[in-house]
C-alpha cells in the first residue's frame, strides 16, 4: 500500500516544482517534513529517470525543473533517456 504516499510525495514534488520553477531535494523536505531527504532524492530521481523533471548538477548542488521550465536551469542539463 506505498503508492498513496508516492503520489502524495510527487505532487509536493511537482507544487514546489511549479511554484519555484527551479528547485532542489531540500526545497521539497521542507514543506514535507515527514518524509527523509533520501526518500525524497530517490523519488526525484525516478522522476528524472522517466523524463518527468530535468536536473542539473549533481550531488549536494543538483537542481531539478519541470521540462516546461527547463530554460530556468543551467547549460549542464542532465535527461536520462
């Protein structure tokens, strides 16, 4: 029974996403205390990985948009295909 809280973290995901048009992991922590940091990197990524969020950077300074703002981010724009 996760996928009620999978959805419910990627559309805090995708809220923060839009409200700050680039954002990072630690964005999202907090305004969704109750879950971790690395749970919240690892929905991330799964995101990434499905072309649903572009990142930029990687490790402690990655950056992540919605594709419809992926200007916003740097030249280093990583999509995983």
């Amino acid at each position: 029974m996760r996928y009620p809280i999978i959805m419910d973290i990627k559309e805090k995901i995708i809220t923060v996403a839009k409200a700050k048009k680039v954002f990072k992991a630690s964005d999202v922590r907090e305004r969704s205390p109750e879950f971790s940091r690395q749970y919240i990197s690892s929905i991330i990524s799964k995101m990434v990985d499905r072309g649903e969020l572009y990142r930029e950077g990687s490790g402690r300074w990655s950056t992540y948009a919605l594709p419809e703002y992926q200007d916003y981010l740097g030249h280093r724009i990583h999509k995983r295909l």
